[in-house]
C-alpha cells in the first residue's frame, strides 16, 4: 500500500469520482452499474459529498494513488431518529489494485469512523457469488443475516445476495 493516501472525498473530488466510478463499474459484475454507466451528473455528486460531510453518520473515503481515485468507500446513514445508529456501507476498488489490503484498509478506517460517530450497525449486500469480498467483510467481523433471493441481474442471470450486518456495540 505504499503512496496510497485514504482520506475524506471532498467537493473538490466529484469529476474524478466520476471517472472512477465508470471505470470500476466496467471491471467487474458486483456493482450496480456497468461500464460509463454512472450518469450523475456533476453537481449531484457533488451535493453526495456535501451531504456525507454535513450528517453526523455519513462518510465518503476515497484511496488515491497519486491523484487517481483508485479505491471508494461510504457509510451512508439513516436520517430517522429510530435508524440514526445505522448505515449501509459499500465499497469498490479499481481492478490494478485488487488483493493489496486496500479494501482492507479503507474498511478499517469506515469501522473507526462508525465507532466514533457512535453507530450501532452497519449493514450492506454483497452478490453471493463474489467470494473476495464476502471473504472481507467476514475477516472485518460482518455476519450473514439473511438473504435476498433473485436480487441481482447481470449478464441475463439472476443471483442471490447474501445481506451482511455488523454490530459495533457488542
């Protein structure tokens, strides 16, 4: 992981956020769009990462090598009273620079971040055939709580997905 710096996206971030998100959706089928297949325009991203900095249960992280965005993680918090403790997280790292502990990493820092704005449960869906990343989330501490049957559509198949939890106040 050397030269990698994790940090905050911030407003500044969102034509290259763009990029990247067009990018990685094209290198794999575990995301929810496909290649150049993020259309948000600009100024919605930018109001994404606006809205992350002013929630106190939201957080963007990016990992750079260099100025290029390689890597992309977010807990996205409820804005209820009754579900503020929870956030539903996702995560995706550019192709280049899979198995090098950047999911790793940057899921460490999320996890640090829930713990410090007091966060009761993260919770997300991973496709049940993407092994790596169930394989991370387990080493991270996320249990299976259940799953979405025929939840996801790629390449004209249906998969399953296997709903993660991990609770930070046992």
């Amino acid at each position: 992981m050397e030269n990698i710096v994790i940090r905050e996206a911030e407003i500044d971030d969102a034509e290259e956020m763009i990029s990247y998100l067009n990018i990685v959706g094209g290198e794999s089928d575990n995301l929810m769009h496909g290649p150049d297949g993020f259309k948000v325009p600009v100024e919605a991203v930018k109001r994404r990462i606006q809205s992350s900095h002013d929630a106190d249960n939201s957080i963007i992280l990016i990992a750079l090598a260099g100025e290029k965005i390689i890597a992309r993680a977010e807990l996205d918090g409820y804005p209820g009273a009754k579900l503020h403790h929870n956030a539903r997280f996702s995560i995706s790292v550019r192709k280049d620079y899979w198995n090098k502990k950047i999911g790793t990493a940057l899921m460490t820092k999320i996890i640090e971040r829930a713990k410090e704005m007091n966060l009761h449960n993260i919770e997300l869906e991973v496709v049940a055939g993407n092994t790596a990343a169930i394989a991370l989330y387990h080493k991270m501490g996320f249990s299976d709580i259940g799953i979405y049957k025929d939840y996801w559509l790629a390449n004209n198949a249906y998969s399953d997905a296997i709903i993660m939890q991990k609770c930070l106040k046992d």
